[in-house]
C-alpha cells in the first residue's frame, strides 16, 4: 500500500491484538493490525467502535510510542491488506472515498483523532 497515515483515530490496545484505525491522505481509513500484518480498508471509520467495547480515543500524539508507529507503518506498507464492509472487489488505492460526502459527515468533527 502507498498512502500515508494522517491521524490516528482510535485504537484497540492489546498485547497481542492490538488494532490501530488511521485516517489515511487517499482518504479512506485503514485499521491496521501490526501482529496480524494486516490491514483493513473501510470506507468510514465509526461503525467498529459501537460494535466493539475497548476503543481508546488518543488525546495527544505522544501516546504511541516510536517503535509501535513504525510496525503500524510497516504493517501499511508491506502486509496484507483486507477489504472491510462496503468495499468493492474492484477498490484500488486511487478511487475516491465518497462516503464522507453522500452521508455529509465531517470526520474531523465526528472523531477529532490526533496527527499520526
């Protein structure tokens, strides 16, 4: 995958689970899973945490440590990737998320998230 994290969301902290939802600059939301090595593309970000309890919304960037943003990064770059729901088979990383617009959401007011 070549896009880049913007801001972190929200996370699932867990020793051996943990699961990391990143605002993304091609504009889709990636939940990425660095044990799995694997990542998951969502076209919208809200829906995971009213279905699972435990999503920690971070107050500042700082609350990731280096080593924890790097194997997110390398979980990006090099693992696998998933479709999450609403997705189409054919979705590349150059389509544009529409989402946003058709529900007119603002993310940035939704889920005020952190600069990954």
């Amino acid at each position: 995958m070549k896009a880049k994290p913007t801001r972190l969301l929200y996370y699932y902290p867990g020793k051996y689970d943990a699961q990391y939802m990143l605002e993304m600059d091609n504009g889709w939301y990636y939940l990425a899973s660095p044990k799995q090595n694997t990542a998951y593309v969502f076209n919208q970000p809200l829906s995971l945490p009213s279905f699972y309890m435990g999503a920690t919304w971070p107050k500042s960037s700082d609350e990731l440590s280096p080593e924890t943003k790097k194997e997110i990064l390398d979980t990006i770059k090099n693992g696998k990737w998933e479709r999450g729901s609403g997705i189409s088979p054919r979705w590349t990383e150059d389509d544009e998320n529409t989402w946003p617009k058709r529900n007119h959401i603002d993310i940035h007011k939704e889920i005020p998230g952190v600069k990954f």
